[in-house]
C-alpha cells in the first residue's frame, strides 16, 4: 500500500539546505518507505508507544513514524 508523507519541520529545513543531488537521494529513500513503511527497522526506545523506524540509503538516513495510510518523517541526516 502506498502512503502519504508528512514532513516535521526540523527535518523539511535539513532537506531545504541539501544540495539538488543529497536531496535526491532522500527523496528515493522516503518513496521506498512509502511503498514498505514495515520493512525498516523499528528502534523505539524500552516502554515507548510511539513506533519508531529508521532507513538508510547509501549517504543518507530518515528517522520516521507510520501512521495509518501515512508516513511521519521526523529527522533527515545526510552524510555525503
């Protein structure tokens, strides 16, 4: 099933200040969550509710919460 995505704001600035390239990449990261928000790791901490998944791509990583029929990213790291 394919979902929406929902950007936080911290992480929308971060992807504002990436180059045209960096921001690619992120962008094909967050359409293979989209297609698969299961698929990546959940590392919520001990006693959390919140679902917390984490995916990485070959310079870049996302920090994101699925939702029904939605994605939350809520962090954007770039390492290139």
């Amino acid at each position: 099933m394919r979902c929406g995505v929902v950007v936080e704001e911290l992480a929308s600035d971060v992807r504002g200040e990436l180059s045209a390239d960096a921001r690619r990449e992120v962008l094909e990261l967050v359409e293979l969550v989209r297609l698969a928000p299961g698929a990546w790791p959940d590392v919520r901490d001990p006693g959390s509710v919140e679902e917390i998944r984490e995916a990485f791509g070959a310079r870049c990583w996302i920090q994101y919460m699925p939702h029904e029929g939605a994605i939350e990213v809520r962090e954007i790291a770039w390492a290139g």
